[in-house]
C-alpha cells in the first residue's frame, strides 16, 4: 500500500512530501512554539528554584525542539536524562533503523525529516539535564531556593461585604441571594439548579407585579460576586512527573526545573489548529490550591469575639499550676517555646503586649482520605492540610468552624515522602516568615493594625504521616518509632515497654542526620541512608523553633483507639479465636442489647465483630473501651471461663495463635504475588502482614470493613454474597465451636481493664502528674502482660508508640488537646461536596474553594444576623440557622458561640427551649414545698391542701416549668418524664457543697423551675429518683482492682424509699456530674445493677 504524501510548510521540511500525520503534528508544533515563544522557560537554573545571586542567572541550553512528551506524564521519579548529543545520537540510530525496516517491507515512503525523532522514538526522554544537576531525581533541594521566598504574595486586608444596600435596593432580592448561596453550600444544591431558581423567582416577582430596578440576577455566578463570597485562593502548577511545586506567577510556557515536563498544556486542540489560534489562559496539568494563612488569620479575627477570645488565651500559660494539666499551656511545649529574640513566645513582654502585639498557637493537622469518583473509577486519595487555632477555647477549637485550610495535596494516589516535602515548602516558608517577622493585620480593636505572630504547636497526624512529614524512614522501617531507637525486632521484647528502654531520638541528632541525608547526590544513596539511619530529609527542619522528635506527634485517636484497642478486640479475640463466633461472640450482642447507654454516645453495631456489624468509629472503640467492654467482658468471662489451670491456658494461647499468624502470612504473602505493584500501596499501615494492613482512613471508615475500597455497587453485591455465606456456613460455624474448647484466660478481663482504666485517665479534661504516672503504668503492664498472653506474635508497633502516650501528654496537656477528631471531620466535610470529578488537581481545587466559599456564606449569615431584632432579614438567617442543625464547622457557630458565651456570662448551663406550663405531681409539690420551707426560712409557705397558720403565709402554687432537657458543662440531661426511654437520664450527681461526698446514680425524672411566691424569683430544681445501693461490695470482682473506671453496684429494679437514708430527692442542676451506663450483672449468683460513669466525676 502506498501512503498518500502531502507538502509540509514548516521550516524543518520546507515543502517536501510527508504524510498527513506528520504534517498534523508538525503544525502543531509550529503553532506551540508561536503561541509560548520560541525558547521554552525554566523558573530555574537549578534543581529546585531560586538561589539569589548578583549575577543574572545562565539560561539553561536549550531541548529539542518538541518539549512534550506524554509519556512523562506518569513518571513519578524520572531518571537522569541524556545529554543533548547522546540523545541526538540514539535518535539518529533509531531513525536509521527504522529507515532499513521499511525500506525492507517494500513500501513507498519519503524519508523523514531530522526533526521527527519524537514520531519514532516516543518513549525517550525529550529533554536535556540542566548542568547544575547533581542528583539523579532532584530530590536534594537547594540551601537557599527559598530566598527570597518564591511563593511569597502579600497578604490582601480581610475581605469586607457589601451591605445589604449596596448589593441591591430591594431587601428581598438580597434576602434571595443569600438563600440561594446557602442552599448551595449548606445542601449542594447544584449551579444549574441556582440558576434555575433564580430564574424562577425572577419570574414570579414579575407575574406578582412587582417591578424589580435592577433585575434580579439569574446565574449563581453573578450573585457569588455581587455577594463578595467569591474567595480569593492561590493555585500553585505541580509537575505531574515528578510532582515538584512551582508559584503561581510561573510563565505558561515553564518547564519543570527537575525533569523538564512542561507544567502547563500548550498544544492545541484541532479546532484551535484549524484556526490557528493559541491557547488562552491553560490550567496546570496538576493543581495545588492553597490560601495564606495570614488571609485567613486576618478574616478570622474579624469575626467579633475572637481577636478577645485569643488575647484572653495568653492568661492560660501564666495560670499553670505545676504538675496539673487542663489544657495545651500547661504542657512543656507551649511553655518552652521560643521567639526569635530567646524570650518565650506564649509570655510577651509588657512592651509588646502595650504595643497591641498578638500571639497565636497553631496544630498543623495532615491527613489522607479516599474519594469515589464515581462508581466505576478507581479510589482517589487526596491530604487536606489545615491549621487549628490552640488560643480558642476547647469547645470553639473543637469545631470546624476555626480550622484554617492552608492547601489540598492533590491526587490520585499519595506523595512519597521526598515528594511531600516539596508540597510543604510553600506552607514553612510562611510560618518561619509569620514566627520571625510576624504580619500586621487590621483587626476590629486595632482598625490601624496590629503585629500578630505565629508559631506551628505540633503537627498531628498518624503514624504514616508522621514519619512522611518529620523525615523519619517508612512506618515500616526496622528503626519505626519517631521518638526513640527501638527496632523492629525488639518491639516485643521487656525493654520496649519500659520507660527509657531503648535511646530517645534527639532534634540535634535528627537535624544532623538530615543535614548528611542532603549530601546524598544519588537516589541509590539517600535510599541507603534512609536503610541505616532511619532519616530523610523534612521542610521543617527549617523551623529553628520546632523539635522534629517532641512535635510531631502521633495522634492518640489513630494509636489508640483504632490502633491498641482495636487490636485487642477484633484482630486478637475475634480474628484468632478466643471468642468464638456462635459462643462467646453470640453472648456478647446478646449483653450489648440489654446495655442501657444516654443517647449522645449512640450505639455500637448489634453484630460487632462480624461483617454484618461493619465498621466502627474511632468515637465507637473510645466509647466500647471505656464504657461497654468493662462491664461486658467480666460477665463474658464469667460464663465461659475454662477449667484449665492458667499457665497450660496461656501455653495453649501462644501455641494456637502462632499457628494462625503464621498461616495468615502465608496466605497474605501468596496473595500479593498475584497483585500488581501499585497494589502495595495500600498496605504497610503496619509491618505485620496481615489482612488489615490497608490504608487507613481514620475516623470516618474502617479498613478491616469487607466493604472498603468498594463503590456502592459493589457493596450491595458483597452484601448479598455474606448473606449466602452466613446462610451455608452457620451450621458449619456451629459444629465447629461446640468442637473447639473455650478459649478465654482467666487474666484476660484483668488485663483488658488496665487498658481501659488507662485510656479512662487519659482522655480526662484535667490530669495530675499522678494520674499520669498510673496511667503510664497500666499501659506499660498491659502490653507486656499481651505478650504473656497471646505471644509475642500480636504486637503491633502502636503498643509501642502508645507508652510514648504520657510523654506526649506533658509536652501537649490532655489528649482533646493533640488528637485529630476536627481533621477527621474536615475530611467528611470535603468528602459531601459535589465535584466535577476532574483529574490534574481540579478535584481538590473543587473541594478547597467550595469549603472556602462556605466559609464565605456563613460570614455573610453573621453579619446579617447583627441586623436590628425584628427586621425580615435577621428572622431568614434565624431560619437558615436552625435549618443546619450541622454547620459544616463553618464562622456562622463560632459567631453565634460567642455571642452566647457573652450573654450567658458566669452560667455554665442552659435550659431547653421546650418547656411546658403544667402541674406539679403531688410528690414533686410536697418534695419542692419541703424544699423551700427549709431553704427560705424567712418566708412562710404551706400547701394548697392545709389552711394558713397565718396571714403572712403564702400557699405554694401547684403549676411550674417543666423542660425536656438541661445542658451542664457539655453534657444533655434529659428528663425521663418527657422523653421516651429514660436512658439519657441516668445521671451521677455529687453535691457541690460538699465536694468530697459520695457521688450518688439516679434517674433524672422532671426538670422544673418553680416561681417564689410574692416574687418574680424563679428556683430550678431535678428531681431525682436514686437508685438502691447493694448490700454487697465488689470485692472478689476484677471491678475492684481498678478503681479509675468508678464502677458501682446496685440493687436491681429497686430505688431508695422515703424512710431510707440517703440524698434529697431535690437537686441543684448544677451538681449533675454525667451520665452513666447500666447492665444486668450477676454476682455471686445474685442480679445487681452496674454502672459506669460516662465522663469525669
């Protein structure tokens, strides 16, 4: 066959016969070159951007013409490139093959052009090293590539927004827009639906006569803009070869300093070719979205309240109390950290503190989560970086409506941690800049300016991100923790549970040791410094403040409550078979459904520990071992408890368990032969090889869920094939159970309960030096007493990292201060926005500026509610509020926060909104009568029964107040009265007038507010309903060895009468401590109530 030759135009060719193909790609390339200029750019001379120099920077040589290669578009670390004549050469000697073929086949052809390489040889490298180059990936940067900072933008003054007025004349069309923005952001409702309804109300204002001057605007775009909610972010172009970072001012037509992809498209689609025009405006290939965070500071403490919030929080550090920790300024860190002059940063001097300047703590919080694109793509994974503010109190900071989202790290799988490291430049090179120099931002109490300063607390993350973002090696690495020497060998070993066991890491040897890693000039030789010394190189080290081994920090949600208590349950009892699954497993559902739990904690999964059960929340295994377990697995035991002595039991155990272990691996180890490479990345959460080593997802979903990684479809199909298992394997599950002995070890509850007791300590709002220490220890004990019983097969490097917990404590107070709920919660959020599902960045541009614009709305929301009490606009925005009973942790709850924490002033509950105007039941009136006559002895009262005995007596009136509910110090007491199950009203109660008198359990039957005779004064009372305290003791019960748990018993379905002795019946609401969990427990052969305090008393 003859190929059909037309005239090629362009200089290379100069009008000689080609085919159409290459004449095609030929105009392309001229058309390029016209629109991007004839030299490709570079934003650097050297590997990775900028070194300052008096001298004018040497323009690198020039590439072939062609710079485009989409081969180098999946190349993650490209190797090092030919020069310019070896390239020249194996392309020429390719084309001279490629001639002898055809020539060969007989066909007709007209040789090629010298300049067509490309054609032939597409999968060559198409660009020449740069001379400077002295490392075979680039990943050693450059000492001083960030002076100036190459990212640097000054930061634009807090956003203001137009008033109502000036938005539009008519307070209904405002009104109109802010609706339509709020269903937008609050409920997804989609821009071609806004602009629908727009529309529409356009319309109806028409057809109603009204005559609108200027019209209503009919697209979400338009009214975005006019609102101002549009919000300003920076989009940074990724090399999606090598996934280096370049500022948003790079040139169209730059190329990667690393490995020469071009980072933005240049070449024309065909109808551009046909007109011959040039692109407009290209995005990237790959996006990073990112917005400073002295923008975000400055518009944050615009919001009013919060500029006094944070100066209040600087009062907490010169409050400690030695040994007492209530909050992040108690610990080491905050009270140690420096300033650049020396001074200590949380303890301003009386000059700077005259002069208006402000301090400001932040936790960098850094953590991966998938993403379904649809439902027959593949996983996306992408990292929210986001700041939190430590200067807010506990209950603002722990929402999302303070969180700071700095930038996205775009997907679709995860960044090496060299890669990372480039994506974490931008974000030090502001804080180092923030912490030395500080930035001047307008504030509502300083409309002039005033200097606000800022230093990185803590990075919180879990373990593969600790090790990541500090330069430490993989979480797998033989040297895994980040904050001593042990090593994989000997993580089961005495000494791995013992304090100083193994040499601590130091910040001076990490960053000497980091500092040698950039001498490495050859990937071959970073990685075998990483195999020896266990470090690599991190951005922070450039933070002189920050010590790389104390502040970063394992988060405890990860560690412990997914990582040690999970462990414990599913992967030892449930997986290797110590609760047999028609057994002991059977009887646990059956406990766990007569478990009487208040409403708030929810309830775990009726099949917990088989798939029908699903996943749990890190909340859910806080809450099974804290509250559930302890008082579940004593009665377990009790049931099943084996005849056989203890020794031969554990013997047995290790024996069994090592059998089960090892055939696991070698079931795991043959699977993965049969799995492509880029499977492995999803597993190594753990060097363990075993089912569950994938990758993690914090809070929201759990990997060891048959269902994870699956689109909804496919969940239904898994769904329906564990329905047939179960169906077809429930007898053989039968047969095999009442074959096989119990399992359980007379210890097990015992050990199992130094867990519980510890994590009870430490997830406390306030811990003492000695609770600390005993928690410590019961850590400690549990662990090792693990190996004893089950072998050392079944730890996992988190028991490890979960005795460095009271270390962490010190540097950080107690664990709500450190852990990554809110990240895990930001997550979620990120996750419900709608996207257009794009790759290249667009996906996580999509969820940082639709979160950006959320912000926005609810900003807008609260300056409108400041509008007159009354007006149509604050009763919409009251409307709206209550409409989002969840407000995505956007300002608008932290503004309304504020406003209320001002009113309420001194008074540390509130009532419910419901109340009722109803009488007293007989009981309750002579209870509050007795009450009254006795607390107000100047003023006579009798009842409404019995005549005056005076003139001067008052009969006490039959109705009152009754409210649904009370909330005390963040605790919601219901009343059993009006509610449907009276679980939420066990409640423990300790007098506050005598702080060291018994705590006494009850029912919290009325919540009433009762009016003083002949005033306006009213008197909120609970009535309680107390449970009967057993005649019995726990001694001879594992409860009694752990007194940190408070457990109590009490005689069931019996309360205290009049004639017993005990508390009034009346309470202050105040003195309610929390509420309590309660089982039916058998003890001694006899039934008895249990209970357990859900929180402090």
């Amino acid at each position: 066959m003859t190929r059909q030759l037309v005239s090629c135009p362009c200089p290379g060719c100069d009008g000689a016969l080609v085919t159409h193909t290459i004449r095609q790609n030929h105009a392309a390339r001229e058309l390029r070159h016209r629109s991007t200029g004839q030299k490709p750019y570079r934003p650097s001379s050297t590997p990775f951007a900028t070194t300052v120099s008096s001298t004018p920077l040497v323009e690198p040589p020039l590439v072939p013409e062609t710079v485009y290669s989409p081969i180098l578009e999946a190349a993650f670390a490209p190797p090092l490139l030919p020069t310019a004549a070896t390239f020249t050469a194996a392309a020429e000697a390719a084309g001279l093959s490629h001639l002898q073929e055809i020539e060969a086949s007989g066909e007709e052809f007209l040789p090629i052009s010298v300049d067509d390489w490309e054609l032939v040889l597409p999968n060559l490298p198409v660009d020449s090293p740069n001379p400077n180059e002295d490392s075979a990936d680039g990943c050693t940067p450059s000492v001083d590539e960030n002076d100036p900072d190459p990212f640097y933008v000054a930061p634009a003054a807090a956003q203001t927004f137009p008033t109502a007025r000036e938005v539009h004349p008519n307070p209904a069309v405002y009104m109109i827009y802010l609706v339509v923005l709020w269903l937008h952001t609050q409920f997804h409702l989609p821009f071609r639906a806004c602009n629908a309804l727009l529309a529409l109300l356009a319309l109806a204002f028409q057809a109603g006569g009204a005559r609108i001057n200027p019209p209503i605007r009919t697209t979400l775009t338009t009214v975005i803009n006019h609102l101002g909610a549009e919000p300003s972010i920076q989009i940074l172009p990724v090399c999606p070869g090598c996934l280096e970072v370049f500022a948003a001012s790079t040139p169209r037509n730059a190329l990667c300093t690393r490995c020469s992809h071009p980072l933005f498209p240049n070449t024309p689609t065909p109808s551009q070719i046909r007109h011959r025009t040039a692109p407009q405006n290209p995005r990237p290939y790959l996006q990073y979205p990112t917005k400073s965070l002295a923008e975000q500071l400055a518009a944050l403490l615009s919001v009013e309240g919060v500029e006094a919030e944070i100066e209040k929080s600087l009062n907490k550090a010169k409050a400690r109390i030695p040994g007492v920790y209530k909050n992040i300024f108690d610990g080491k860190i905050c009270q140690e950290l420096p300033t650049a002059d020396g001074s200590r940063f949380f303890f301003p001097s009386d000059e700077a503190v005259a002069a208006g300047e402000l301090r400001i703590g932040v936790t960098m919080g850094v953590d991966w989560f998938s993403y379904l694109r649809s439902q027959i793509s593949a996983s996306h994974t992408s990292c929210p970086i986001s700041y939190s503010l430590i200067n807010l109190p506990k209950n603002l900071r722990y929402r999302a409506a303070n969180l700071l989202l700095a930038g996205i790290m775009p997907g679709p799988k995860e960044a090496n941690p060299d890669q990372c490291q480039r994506f974490l430049r931008p974000l030090i090179n502001e804080l180092l800049r923030l912490w030395k120099h500080g930035v001047i931002i307008a504030t509502p109490k300083y409309p002039q300016g005033r200097l606000v300063r800022v230093a990185l607390v803590a990075v919180v993350c879990d373990k593969p991100a600790a090790h990541k973002l500090g330069g430490f090696g993989s979480h797998n690495h033989t040297n895994f923790c980040t904050m001593c020497w042990i090593t994989q060998g000997m993580k089961a070993t005495p000494a791995a549970f013992q304090q100083n066991g193994f040499p601590a890491r130091t910040d001076a040897e990490h960053r000497r040791l980091q500092s040698e890693y950039l001498k490495c000039t050859t990937k071959s030789a970073r990685d075998a410094f990483v195999r020896k010394h266990a470090t690599r190189w991190s951005e922070l080290y450039r933070l002189p403040y920050f010590n790389l081994c104390e502040m970063i920090v394992i988060d405890p949600m990860h560690n412990l409550f997914l990582g040690v208590v999970k462990t414990h349950f599913y992967h030892i009892w449930v997986q290797l078979n110590v609760l047999r699954k028609t057994k002991e497993l059977r009887s646990l559902h059956a406990l766990l459904s007569k478990l009487k739990l208040p409403a708030h904690l929810g309830r775990l999964p009726s099949c917990i520990g088989e798939p029908t059960g699903g996943s749990l929340t890190a909340d859910q295994w806080l809450n099974f071992c804290t509250i559930v377990a302890p008082l579940i697995i004593p009665q377990l035991w009790q049931e099943y408890i084996p005849e056989e002595v203890p020794q031969e039991l554990a013997q047995h155990h290790v024996q069994e368990i090592t059998a089960i272990l090892e055939a696991k691996r070698a079931a795991t180890a043959a699977a993965c032969l049969n799995q492509p490479i880029c499977a492995f990345l999803y597993y190594g959460m753990d060097i363990d090889l075993d089912d569950t080593a994938r990758l993690d997802t914090g809070a929201n979903d759990d990997s060891d869920d048959d269902s994870y990684g699956l689109n909804p479809t496919q969940q239904k199909k898994r769904r329906r094939q564990q329905q047939q298992e179960r169906q077809s394997t429930a007898e053989e599950d039968e047969a095999k159970d009442n074959a096989t002995p119990p399992n359980l070890h007379p210890d097990d509850p015992k050990n199992f309960l130094k867990l519980a007791s510890a994590v009870k300590i430490l997830v406390a709002h306030t811990i003492t030096e000695a609770d600390l220490t005993h928690a410590d220890t019961l850590i400690r004990e549990y662990c090792w007493e693990l190996v004893d019983l089950y072998g050392a097969e079944v730890i996992r490097p988190n028991h490890h990292y979960a005795t460095h917990t009271a270390q962490s404590v010190r540097n950080y107070g107690p664990l709500h201060e450190f852990w990554t709920f809110l990240f895990e919660r930001l997550n979620k959020v990120l996750k419900s926005y709608k996207t257009p599902n794009h790759a290249g960045g667009e996906l996580e541009t999509s969820f940082f500026r639709e979160f950006q614009r959320t912000v926005q709305q609810s900003r807008l929301l609260s300056q409108a509610a400041h509008e007159p009490v009354g007006s149509e606009l604050r009763q919409a925005v009251t409307v709206m509020y209550h409409a989002t009973a969840d407000d995505r942790g956007t300002v608008q709850a932290l503004a309304r926060e504020l406003d209320a924490a001002r009113a309420d002033e001194g008074i540390d509950f509130e009532l419910s909104a419901h109340s009722e105007k109803a009488q007293l039941h007989p009981e309750l009136y002579f209870c509050v009568l007795q009450h009254l006559q006795l607390r107000l002895p100047n003023v006579q009262l009798h009842s409404f029964v019995e005549r005056a005995p005076s003139t001067d007596s008052i009969a006490l009136d039959t109705m009152a107040v009754h409210f649904n509910h009370v909330i005390v110090r963040d605790y919601r007491f219901l009343a059993s009265s009006r509610a449907s199950h009276p679980f939420s009203s066990f409640a423990v109660v300790r007098p506050s007038t005598t702080p060291n008198a018994r705590a006494w359990v009850g029912e919290l039957r009325s919540i009433v507010a009762v009016q003083q005779p002949g005033t306006k004064t009213f008197h909120r009372f609970g009535h309680m309903r107390w449970f009967r305290p057993a005649n019995t003791t726990l001694d001879g019960t594992v409860w009694a060895q752990f007194s940190p748990l408070k457990v109590q018993i009490w005689d069931a379905d019996k309360y205290l009468e009049a004639a017993d002795c005990g508390p009034e019946n009346l309470i202050d609401l105040r003195d309610l401590a929390c509420h309590v969990a309660r089982l039916d427990v058998v003890i001694r052969g006899r039934n008895y109530w249990a209970t357990i305090p859900t929180g402090k008393v």
